[in-house]
C-alpha cells in the first residue's frame, strides 16, 4: 500500500460514554470538536504543535496519541511510515469523561485514511476495530466515529468492535458541566468492584434497554431509564462533588448522570420549545441548575455543545 496524499484535516467530537446505565456500551457524540491537520515529511522528523486543550501538556513527538494511532492504521494496511508533522486544535476537555483519549485515536486513524491511496481499506469497521484495540473499549470510539448515539459491543473471545447507531428524540440538548478537576479513566476503573450483585446487574439490565426507548422515543422516561447501579456509586469516593451535583439534579428530577469516568457531569435536557441554538436554547433542565448552584458556579462550567450528528470527518488537502 503506498501513500495517496501528504496533507489531510480530521475532525472529531467530543463524547459521552456510559449515560448512566449503559456502562462500556452507550454513548452519545457531543457538537464540541478537536481539529487535526496533519502532513507527511520526507525526513523522519515528528512534530506536533498543540493549540488549546493539552498545550504544552502532551507529548509533541512519537508518543503523541495521535501519533500512535496514525503509525497504528498505516502499520495496519501496509503503508510505509514517514516523519510528521501535526497541529492539532483542542477544545475536548483533558481528563474530564468527554472522550478525549478516544477523539485522539480516532483522528490519527482517520488522518491515516486520508493519507494511504486506498482509503476503503481502513472503513469504519476496520478503525473502529483498531480504536478499540488502542482504547481498550468502544463506547467512546463508536459515537466518535460514526456520531449521534451509539451501541457498542465486542464479539466474546475474538474481541472484536462493533456499533450501532441509535434514533435520538429531536427535543434532547445535552449539557455538560464540566468541573476544573481531573479524573483519569485508569482511576476511575481502579475503584470498580470485579463482582456486583445479581440484583444490581438484573436492575442495570432493565434501566439501559429502557435508556435505549427513553433516548429515541420517549424521553419522558430519561429520568428512571439513567438510572445506575454498577459504577457510579463505587465511583463516589474519587469524585464525591460530581456525584453530589448528579445527585442534587436527580432530587429535581433531572437527569443528571456521571460523563463516561468523570468527573464531569451530563445533564439528558430536553428543549423547552423550538430548538434554533443548541448553545442557547432553553431546556427543562435549566432552573434546576439554577437553583443547585445559585449564580455560584464554584468553579464549574456549562457547555451546551448540542449533539454531533454526523461523526468524524476527514478530507485531503491540497
């Protein structure tokens, strides 16, 4: 396989795994994007400059996730590896449960499709069986990849990735509050339990195949359907002021569940009438922030980043 441009541009968004019950396998791709421009060099020289999110945090060189996933997808198909230089235009949130990790991996396989001659041969089953294999998991990688709200699942043993796309009601508006504090997702899994209750998984069982009907059709039942009883509460210990606020909401009848591992948190609004402004459109959810935080936001930040429907894209540049 040889190489078919040396310029390309990847955009991907933001996502929110788990949404309460659907822990590994529900997620939702957020309208909040990182921006990869990518070029190939005929020297074997790596460099990756970093606007925004990660800035002067990240690896600039090799180790770069984007880095990886990219010498990860021409490894892949055959494609001779070359020196690189990135730029890449965060606004993704670090260490927040929006899907960072999984929006750099899935850029750096889409900058690898944009680069090889043959495009169709890293499809999007194909990245999402690579994104996962780098990832560890595919709830994050899926709704990143293909947009909207996705299942995700892996075949038991072969260990491969698979998604679906699932209906989203036309009224829901996501809200992410987004606190200053890290979490990482090798932390947050630290605290899980190998064991839960048979009840509890019976339980879990019931509120994601109910989040499923509450997501497409009827989200009046979004509060009981996010329901969770098998990481959010093991999870408190490491996050306490997240599930406080989830649990403030919830008392309001919000529903509010914990952003993939944290610490962020989702709230499921709905709009309250036309949606002409997914960052300013008002939602039912919208006096219970108010009156959880009292025009004190405390460090907190809203972001009303609506719903990214379409997924990551790519194109060639000339």
């Amino acid at each position: 396989m040889r190489l078919g441009a040396d310029r390309a541009r990847v955009r991907v968004p933001a996502t929110s795994a788990n949404l309460g019950p659907g822990f590994d396998a529900l997620g939702l791709a957020l309208a909040l994007h990182d921006d990869v421009e990518v070029r190939a060099l005929g020297s074997a020289e790596v460099v990756v400059d970093v606007v925004g999110e990660g800035a002067g945090e990240v690896p600039s060189g090799e180790d770069h996730l984007v880095v990886r996933a990219l010498r990860h997808g021409l490894d892949h198909v055959g494609a001779p590896q070359t020196g690189l230089h990135l730029t890449c235009r965060n606004r993704i949130p670090h260490g927040r449960g929006l899907g960072s990790s999984a929006a750099a991996v899935v850029a750096g396989l889409l900058a690898a499709r944009a680069l090889v001659a043959e495009p169709e041969w890293l499809d999007d089953d194909v990245v999402l069986r690579l994104a996962t294999e780098l990832e560890g998991h595919p709830d994050n990688a899926a709704p990143a990849l293909l947009g909207g709200a996705t299942v995700a699942w892996t075949d038991a043993g072969a260990g491969t990735a698979h998604a679906a796309r699932l209906p989203v009601h036309e009224t829901l508006l996501p809200i992410a509050v987004v606190p200053t504090t890290r979490l990482s997702t090798s932390h947050a899994r630290g605290v899980l339990p190998a064991q839960v209750p048979h009840g509890d998984a019976a339980f879990q069982a019931g509120r994601a195949a109910l989040l499923v009907e509450a997501l497409g059709r009827r989200p009046d039942l979004l509060l009981p359907a996010t329901l969770d009883r098998l990481h959010q509460d093991y999870r408190r210990s490491v996050m306490p002021e997240s599930l406080a606020l989830v649990d403030a909401l919830r008392a309001l009848d919000v529903p509010a569940v914990v952003s993939g591992a944290g610490p962020t948190v989702l709230v499921l609004g709905r709009a309250a009438g036309e949606i002409a402004d997914a960052a300013t459109a008002p939602t039912d959810a919208d006096r219970a922030l108010d009156q959880v935080f009292g025009g004190a936001m405390g460090g907190w930040r809203i972001v009303r980043p609506g719903i990214d429907a379409t997924g990551a894209t790519w194109r060639r540049l000339p």
